[in-house]
C-alpha cells in the first residue's frame, strides 16, 4: 500500500497544514499535545469541521506504531478523548468535542433499532431506539443499566414498548444482540390438562392464583408485555387448558393440578362437591342469603393478604360463580357453592344466626275517664201594660235563650213548640178569653261520666312490628258529581259519590327490641278515634275525634311503664240579663238566665313487655288465655228454658294440661298463687 507518512512532533502541531488524501495514511505521534490542537489536526487530516467545548481543557498522548486510516486515526482520538472523560458528537457534519457528562445534551444521530448505527465510529456517543416485540421494556431496565456508562441514559418508553439509549457506537451495537436475544417469545405450546375428581371451573382460578406471582406486574402506568400463564377451565369435558412463559411454569402447574385433582374424603358432601343445602329452623332463608352474602363481599379485600389462602379461595370462588349463597324459598334452605373448609366457616356462622328467636308479649292497658256536667237556671216572663180599648198598650218582659227554652216560642208556638229539658214553671194569663203565657222558670243540672277500657295484647317476634286494630272501617266522602241533564228532558241523571274508608276505633302499633342487659325498648303508636254523636249523617261526612300518641320507651322485662295522659279540661258558661236588674242581689235572679258547663277527658296507657324466650313459656302463656276464653264462655251460658229451647253455646273444649281457672292471667315468671297486679 503506497501513502504518505505524517509525523506531528508537539512543538511543530499547530503549523501543521498537509491533508492526507483518500487512501492515504498516516501516522500519528502526539506526546502530551494540546486537545485543541490536536482536535485541529485531526480535523485537518479527516477533512471534517471539528470544534472544541472551551470547557474541554487538557493534554493528550496519541502515538500509533505503524500507518493507519483517517477513519481509524480519527477513532483512535475519540478513543484517547473517552479516556480523558471527553467525548466527539457528529451533528450535521460538525464533530463537537464536549464532556461526556453533557454527551447527551448534544443532538447528535438518533437511530431505531430496524436501522443499522450507520457509520458512527464505535468511541462516538449516539442515540437509538429499540422496539420490543416480545419481551417488557419496563423488566430490561435493570438489566441492561449495568451495562451503559455511568453519564449515558437509558429510557422507557411504556406506550410503545420500546427502550432509548444513548452511548457509545460500541456498546449500542452490544445492546443490540443482548435485546435480540431476550427480545424472544417464551410461550410454550398449549397443553390440554384433564380432570377426573375435581371441576374444572373451580379449580381454574385456585391454580391460577397460586401460580401467578404477585410482583412480577408492570409498575402503575406502564404497559406489561410479559407472557404470563393462561389457565382456562373447559367445562364440557371437565379439563384445564393451559399455555406458560416456560417448561417449567408447565410443569409447576401439572404438578398442582395432580395434588389438588383427588376424589372427596370419606365423609364429605359426596357426589354433590362443593355444594351444599342448608335447611334452616327459624331464620327466614332470603333474609339470611343477603346478609351471608355481604358478609362475604366484605371478606374480599383479604383475599390479597400474603396469608390469605381462604381469603383467595373466596375472591377466586365469587367471581367464578357470581354468587355462592341462594335462597330457596319453597323449602327455607340455603343453597351454597364453596370448598368444604369455607363451607365449615358459614355454616359456623348459620348455627349461630338460625337460632330461636325470642318474643315478647305486649300488655297494654287503655284507660278513657270522661266526666260532664251541665247546670241551667233562668226565669223569663211577659206582660202587657194597659188595659182594653186603650189606644196604646205596652209590653214589658224578658225572654233568653231558644227554642224550647224561649217564653216567647212557647206561647207564640200553639203546641208546636215542646218545653226545654230540665223542671219548667209556668204562669199563664187570660187575655180576652185567651191564655197567655206570662211566666216561665227553668231549672236543669246534668251530669254525666264514661269510662273506657280496652286491653290489647300482641305476641310478636323480637324485632318485628305488630299491629292490632279494633274498630269499624268508617266512609268519608272524597267527591261528588251530579249530572242534570240538559233541559229537554232527553238528558240522564248519573249522580256518584266517591268515598274513602278508614279505621275508627283503636290503632295500637308496637316494634320491641330485646337488649342484652334484660331491657326492651318499645317503639309504640297508639290511636283513639271515634265519631262524634250527630255527625253521623252529615252532609260532608262525619267528623271524628283522634288522640295519638307515638313514642319510643325503655322498660325492664315484666315491668309496667306509663306513657302519659292526654288531658282535657273543658269550662263554657253562658249568662244572659237585664243590665242594672240582673245585678241585684237575689231580685235580680228574676231578669236573668244562667248555664254552666264543664267536661273532662283523661287518657291513660299503661304497657308491659314480657318476653317469651323458648317454646315451654310460649306454651304456658297460650293455655293461660286458652282456660281465660274457655271460662268465660262457660260462664256466658243462657239460662235454661222451656219456651225457648236453645239452651247452649258454644264453648271451647278443654285441652290437655291446661292450667286451672284460680291460676289464669297469671304473669309469666310470676310467683303461683300470687295475685297478678296487671
């Protein structure tokens, strides 16, 4: 090979101008030479534009021992520039010598990994991209940092897969067949796994779950491309359908599969596996289904716990089935889908919540007192004053009140008009053959009382409402249309009335809550209603009286409590007189009429809760009422006769171990022969 040969002593380096030509070479003999200068050598013998950082400072040594290349010189002083913590970027066909810490800055060539590195020298500092297909950028991170120099990068890109690295030509070309060789799929061949003893459906997901690694996923926003094992359950011939990332995930899984594919253990639920029918005794099987059900969705979050083996299989078992407890409504069982180890846990969790129900009977005692009285006295006359034939005559008198009460009604009604209530004195006059009436006193002093009393009792379940109502179901009127007609007589008349009916008499709503210290609280709405007297026929219906009371009281078992007393005290009195006369002392009773009236109205409720825990006081209680009603219906015989020969009613029959008559209405608990109080 014919060339020239190119010496650059240092003290002749910064004059040097001979440009070796293509094909040429040269030998480079540089001994502690400024970086500059050299950079403006080499740029020289290349023919390429070189600048220089002014942070780049320092000297350098590059001796070659025989004559190369311009390419290779220039390579060599890259190369001796790296040593130094320098580096050269290409840009556009301008070479920058900068620090390798800034390498990166710098737009130098970006590449992707379809394309080759093209001609960058292996010391010269550029940019790639590599697409992965296969494997997860996010897990080659780790292992490909080692790898790149302490001031160059390495970046993911987790939308596309891919990874950005910049470094040297060199070691780029490196990555390049390490990604290659990772960048690979893993995939075994789909494998058919069949099952003889265990269901495919619900294995599925236990296997699954156990052969999955928890933190072998991509980091929050990152794309995971990474095979992971596939374990689909098959359910018509009952086998597992798996493909892994490697043989060895393959076998891991056989090998559970075989482990937990084993017939049931004697005494197990037999053909029907994993589910199992519950009858229930007392709990109502929709109501028990929902709350096992939630109480189970609560359980879910455990499932994620490092220890949580039964909290999988219950996440693992919900999802599978969408639902592992039903109710059966015809027979009030529980139908639940689960491993025996869990079912164990429910039906734990069953025993306690079907269990006898307590009750309480409610006693109530319902008090009404009214008392009226009404008090009337007056006295009323007329006369004329003159005497017959005289051209005027005058009349002077006192009239109250009307009506039968009235003196002028009286005398002016020919009979028609009958006295008022109460002792009635009367004078009369003869007028010209005729009597008169001239005089009447009125004297009237009522008094009225009533009490009511109604005992309502009501049996009913520990946290259920009751109700018992005892009245009559009373219309009111809502609307009324009436159609006339239209004047010719060719119209029809479809008169209509709509009502509305609703419950007069006693309303008595109770909801008890057993507590645990042996108190029972009482949710309680009472309701009084009558019609009032007259108001029966009434054009828009009659009107009615309503006292309510709705509380909520605490009381201890087989104690009485009170809740009150509505109260009415009611005064009118009415007087009628002749000013100035009727304030006479005595005299002046003649010229005036008085009535007084006063009503009372007291309610009283008195409640007593006794609770009814188990099936032998239940059963007392009910005789105890039963011997009640069958005494008094003995009792409520008619007398014999022989003109009427109906001579029995019907009469309960008598039970077996009823208690005696002496022992009836005896509280529960309460000591024999002990007179109840209630």
């Amino acid at each position: 090979m014919t060339g020239a040969t190119v010496l650059f002593p240092v003290n002749l380096l910064a004059q040097t101008s001979a440009v070796a030509k293509a094909g040429e070479t040269v030998t480079l003999n540089f001994s502690n030479a400024d970086i500059e200068a050299v950079a403006r050598t080499m740029a020289t013998i290349t023919g390429a534009n070189v600048v220089v950082d002014p942070r780049v400072k320092g000297t350098i040594t590059l001796v070659t021992d025989k004559p190369v290349t311009r390419r290779v010189a220039m390579n060599q002083f890259q190369a001796a520039l790296r040593l130094q913590g320098f580096t050269m970027v290409e840009s556009a066909g301008l070479y920058k010598v900068v620090p390798e810490a800034d390498a990166k800055l710098q737009s130098g060539a970006v590449t992707v990994s379809e394309q080759a590195i093209g001609g960058a020298l292996g010391n010269q500092i550029t940019t790639q991209i590599f697409k992965l297909n296969f494997e997860s950028a996010n897990n080659l991170v780790a292992v490909l940092r080692p790898l790149i120099s302490p001031n160059n990068t390495i970046n993911v890109n987790p939308g596309t897969n891919s990874l950005v690295i910049t470094d040297y030509a060199d070691n780029l070309r490196r990555m390049a067949r390490i990604i290659a060789a990772v960048d690979v799929s893993n995939a075994t061949e789909v494998e058919i796994l069949p099952l003889k003893h265990a269901i495919a459906t619900d294995l599925a997901p236990l296997v699954l779950r156990l052969v999955e690694t928890s933190g072998a996923g991509a980091a929050p926003g990152q794309a995971d491309t990474s095979f992971k094992t596939i374990l689909v359950a098959e359910p018509r011939s009952n086998a597992l359908i798996l493909r892994a990332a490697n043989p060895a995930r393959v076998a891991l899984v056989k090998s559970l599969v075989e482990k937990l594919d084993q017939p049931a253990a004697p005494g197990m639920n037999g053909a029907a596996g994993n589910i199992y029918v519950v009858y229930l005794k007392n709990a109502d099987a929709t109501k028990l289904a929902a709350t096992l059900r939630a109480a189970m969705s609560g359980q879910a979050p455990v499932a994620a716990a490092p220890a949580g083996v039964a909290g999988a299989v219950v996440a693992a078992t919900v999802s599978a089935t969408g639902g592992q407890i039903q109710a059966d409504v015809a027979t009030n069982s529980l139908i639940i889908t689960a491993p025996e180890p869990q079912y164990r846990q429910l039906r734990a969790v069953i025993d306690r919540l079907d269990g006898r129900r307590a009750q309480v009977l409610v006693e109530s005692l319902i008090v009404e007192v009214n008392a009226d009285r009404a008090a009337e006295f007056g006295i009323q006359w007329q006369g004329p004053l003159g005497k017959a034939g005289d051209g005027v005559i005058g009349l002077l008198g006192t009239n109250f009140g009307a009506g039968g009460k009235n003196i002028i009604n009286l005398a002016t009604g020919a009979g028609a008009v009958a006295p008022g209530a109460g002792l009635n004195f009367g004078a009369v006059q003869r007028t010209n053959g005729i009597y008169v009436l001239g005089l009447l006193a009125n004297f009237l002093e009522t008094s009225g009382s009533g009490n009511v009393l109604s005992t309502p009792n009501l049996l009913t379940l520990d946290n259920e409402e009751a109700k018992i109502v005892i009245g009559e179901n009373v219309p009111f009127i809502t609307g009324q249309f009436t159609n006339t007609g239209s004047g010719g007589g060719g119209g029809s008349v479809n008169p209509f009335t709509t009502v509305e009916r609703k419950d007069v008499g006693l309303t008595l709503k109770v909801k008890p809550q057993i507590n645990e210290n042996g108190t029972v609280k009482l949710v309680i709405y009472q309701e009084t209603s009558a019609v009032k007297a007259g108001t029966e026929t009434a054009a828009n219906g009659p009107t009615t009286s309503k006292r309510t009371i709705e509380s909520t009281v605490l009381v201890d078992d087989g104690s009485i409590v009170v809740l009150g007393g509505l109260l009415q005290d009611k005064y009118s009195g009415n007087e009628g007189k002749v000013p100035g006369l009727g304030d006479v002392p005595l005299f002046g009773n003649l010229f005036k009429n008085d009535s007084r009236t006063r009503n009372k109205t007291n309610l009283m409720v008195f409640l007593r809760p006794v609770v009814v825990r188990d099936a032998q006081a239940s059963d007392r209680l009910s005789m105890d009422r039963y011997d009640l009603m069958r005494s008094g219906l003995k009792d409520a015989q008619p007398a014999p006769s022989l003109l009427v020969p109906i001579n029995e009613s019907p009469v309960l029959p008598a039970l077996p171990g009823s208690q005696p008559a002496l022992q009836r209405l005896q509280p529960l608990g309460a000591t024999p022969g002990v007179t109840p109080q209630f």
